[in-house]
C-alpha cells in the first residue's frame, strides 16, 4: 500500500534523526530522505559518528541508510519529491520580543512552511512534529495556502519519545496521536499518515483527533509529566523538615493503581529541552486566553523546580559550614538525564552557575556532554567569558580524578557508573570531612556513611552531622 511514497524531514535534530530512522526501517518500501541547512549535521549523520547519541540509533541508521533512508543539504529537492513532508525543526522558548520567556519561537517553523510553499508543485501532506503552540496548524495552512501554488494538508503529529529510550519508544510507542481537519482532504490525510504508522503500530494505539486537541494534548502531556516531578520535589522538602522518606512516600503512593508509580523520583530538579518549555509556552497560551488563575498553576511547577535546584545548592554551602568560597567540589554528572549527551536545561548548569556565583572551585565529570557544550553552556549562563569561567571550573575525565582534593561531591545525573564507583578509594583523596551530596538519591546512603562521610540524600532524614542550623 506504501509503495512508492516518499517522505521527507525537515530538521535533523533530536526527535526528525530517531522517529525518520525507526519509520524507515518499519516501511522498507518508503524512501525517506532527512534534510537540514547544517552542512555539519548532514555529514555527521552521514558518517560513522551520529551527532546524537541515543541507545539503538546507530544500528537502525546504519541499517537504512542509502537504502531507503537519506541525509541531505538539498532542502528544496526533498521537499518537491515528497508526499508527506514531517517538519521537526527547533521551536525554543522566545529570548526577544513579545512573549519572551515563555512563548515558543517560531521562526524555524515558519521558514519552513515558507520554503515549502516556494518549491511544493503537487499537492503536499505537511505534518507538525515540532512541539508548537496551539493554533499553529491554523497560522502554518494560512502561509502555505497563501504562498504556495498547491493544496496542503497540514495535521498535527506530536512526538512523545524521551531521550535515552527513543528508540524502544518508537518501536513501541504508548500511543501514535494525529490531528487533522475533519474535511474530505484531512481525513484523507489523516488516513495516509495513520497507514504509515499501521506498519508497526497496532490500530488501536493510532488515536486520531482535531488539530487543536492533538497540539494541546502534547504540551499537557508534557506539563503533567513536569507536575508530577514537581510534586515529589515538593514532597521531597517536607520529608527532610520531618524525618520522612521521600523514596518511601512515592513507593507508598505510586501504590494507587490511579495514581501511578511513574514519574516520582525526587531529584535535584527536571531538565531536558522540553518539560520547562512546553508548560512555558501552556503559561503564555492561558495568559494571552484571558485564564491568568490556570496560567499561575502551571507555572508553579517550573517555580518548584527552580526552588529545588535552589535548594540543593543551599544544602550544599551550609553544610560546608556556609561557605563553598575556594572548596573544591566534585560535580558528577551535566545531563540532564543519564543515558544522553544533552544538556538542555540540566540541573547541573544552574547549579554551577550558583557555585561560580559563590567562588567555588567545581570540577566537573560526566562520562557523555562533550567539553564545548559545557562551556558553551556555562558562559551562556553566567553572562562571564570563557576563561573567567575557567578560573572556577575545570572539566575532568573521570570521577576519581574530579574527586582528587574535593571537599565535596555533588551528584547532579543518576549515569549508572556512579553507583559503582570506589567511594574508600575516592575518599582518602578528598578533604576530611568529606560530604556527598546525592541530587538523585542513586548511592548506597549507609554504607557512605559507615565510610566516614557525611551525607545529604534529597528528601531523606538528614544527616546529625550536617549543619543543618538554616532551613531549606
Ligand atoms: C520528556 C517526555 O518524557 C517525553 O514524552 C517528551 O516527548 C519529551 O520530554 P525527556 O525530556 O527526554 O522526555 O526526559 P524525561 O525522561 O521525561 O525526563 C525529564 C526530566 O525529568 C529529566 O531531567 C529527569 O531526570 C527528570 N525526572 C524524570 C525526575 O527528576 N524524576 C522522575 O521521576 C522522572
């Protein structure tokens, strides 16, 4: 049924690479050709070292490509010999202008939709899976129909995966949801994209819905998702002001078949380049509707994450007995997650950002962000170049050696290798007394302790030990 159709993506980027890879191997009758302006990603995703990593990638890619999966600068030629053409280009929060802060940029998206009307001749299937704006559907057929020579079909696709297990969640998706207009050429559409996913999603999981119910339904499901964290961490300070376990409570609660165990680990605070963006962009949307009552209780989720970032660091500097002023700390970990080299909104920028604030000497490991990204990150964070930056951090090619003289470890990312690693080893290098500060609850707490070291668990009882005489 599929024979035949071509497929292009615009935007080789984290969600275009992994959904085009799996959809080519699914469809093996289906050419899809991925295409972007960066000649640099083009070529990486070309060669032997994707520009993302993502478990299971590679083999998928290294299994389609040339055949029926492709990755090109010819923007213009993929658009023209598509049927179905997915847009995944980047929608981040607005930094200028109307809306800054909150509403989602959409310039990416709309010089797409641009180009799309200048080259398309036949009719085209255009489908949003960048998360956007409700409405967009709307304002993107409005360009298209304006500019263009042809009829489209604009439907809403959203993509639900999560870094680090894309690719099982492509494979194995919890739903497909696609939004199209309810006449005779939507539905049409609908059907035709619904027939592509049908190779290996069952039936039942491919929900078909209005436009507006599917753009929201995305930035929803992501709000929720960030709520949920949020409630914990919540949780997480009302344990360490009572004695309570946080670990044990969201055991006891995530019990509630109706609530759910999902999603209820405290940490030191959600990442990632959606979760923060997406109830941003729900927050603007209400304010700019009127509903400033439901615009204030989703932003109290990312407030709550802010606080907890906060709060961690504060633990941090009164434990060391209020000042991290030229103490050398261990930060373990700078994704935002483990199992991915992404950085977007980690955790673990802000809360360098606050030891740089506080003249910490912080000695950074993680085992996948690259150096530049760090960097590039940490100056775009303190507003400081480079090399003042550097006089407060130093990148490290492993934890022992990040560990080597520190008065401290913070744990921002829960990497599996850090559960494992030598802590009688790592402690006879580090000043005496040695803390741990474990954002993500992933170490053995006893065993830390019965080595000498005084020990701050988010949401566990605390530590007699640690100086506790300021709140957080
Ligand atoms: C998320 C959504 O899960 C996905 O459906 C959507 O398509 C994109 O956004 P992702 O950003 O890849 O995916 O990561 P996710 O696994 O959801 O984690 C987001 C952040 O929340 C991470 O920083 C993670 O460490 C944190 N988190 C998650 C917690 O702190 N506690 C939890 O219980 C779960």
């Amino acid at each position: 049924k599929l024979a035949g159709l071509r497929i292009c993506c615009i935007g080789a980027g984290y969600v275009g690479g992994p959904t085009m890879a799996m959809m080519a191997l699914k469809c093996p009758e289906v050419v899809i050709t991925i295409v972007d302006i960066s000649v640099s990603r083009i070529a990486a995703w070309n060669s032997d070292v994707l520009p993302i990593y993502e478990p299971g990638l590679d083999k998928v890619v290294k299994a389609c490509r040339g055949k029926n999966l492709f990755f090109s600068t010819e923007v213009d030629q993929g658009i023209r010999d598509a049927d179905i053409i997915f847009v995944a280009v980047n929608t981040p929060t607005k930094k200028v202008g109307m809306g800054a802060g909150r509403a989602a940029d959409l310039t990416y998206w709309e010089l797409a939709a641009r180009r799309i009307a200048s080259v398309a001749e036949t009719p085209k299937v255009v489908v949003e899976k960048s998360t956007v704006p409700i409405n967009t559907a709307e304002a993107i057929s409005a360009v298209l129909h304006g500019a263009g020579k042809t009829r489209f079909d604009v439907l809403s696709n959203p993509e639900f995966l999560a870094e680090g297990t894309a690719m099982t969640d492509l494979d194995n998706p919890d739903r497909v949801l696609i939004g199209g207009n309810m006449n005779e050429s939507g539905k049409a559409a609908v059907a035709k994209l619904a027939d592509v996913y049908a190779h290996w999603v069952p039936r039942e999981r491919i929900l078909t819905t209005n436009v507006w119910s599917s753009e929201l339904s995305k930035l929803v499901a992501n709000s929720f998702l960030a709520q949920r964290v949020s409630s914990i961490n919540a949780v997480s300070a009302i344990c360490e002001a009572s004695g309570a376990d946080v670990d044990e409570v969201a055991r006891a609660v995530g019990m509630d078949s109706r609530i759910g165990s999902k999603f209820l680990k405290a940490s030191v605070g959600f990442g990632g380049s959606c979760f923060q963006k997406d109830i941003l962009n729900l927050v603007y949307l209400c304010q700019s509707m009127g509903l400033a009552d439901v615009a204030e209780y989703f932003h109290s989720v990312v407030m709550m994450n802010d606080r907890q970032k906060e709060r961690f660091v504060s633990r941090m500097i009164h434990g060391l007995f209020n000042t991290v002023t030229g103490k050398r700390i261990a930060l373990l970990g700078f994704a935002f997650k483990k199992d991915t080299g992404d950085t977007r909104e980690s955790a673990s920028i802000e809360i360098c950002r606050r030891l740089i604030e506080e003249r910490a000497s912080v000695c950074i490991y993680d085992p996948k962000v690259e150096a530049d990204q760090i960097w590039m990150d940490l100056t775009a964070a303190t507003k400081l170049d480079k090399t003042e930056v550097q006089k407060y951090v130093t990148l490290c090619d492993s934890a022992y050696e990040a560990a080597s003289g520190a008065h401290a470890l913070a744990i921002a990312t829960e990497w599996d290798e850090f559960k494992t690693l030598d802590y009688g080893k790592i402690q006879e290098d580090m000043v005496k007394p040695s803390f741990v500060f474990d954002g993500r609850n992933v170490l053995d707490h006893d065993a830390l302790r019965e080595l000498g070291y005084i020990v701050y668990a988010i949401g566990k009882p605390l530590d007699p030990k640690l100086n506790t005489s300021i709140n957080c």
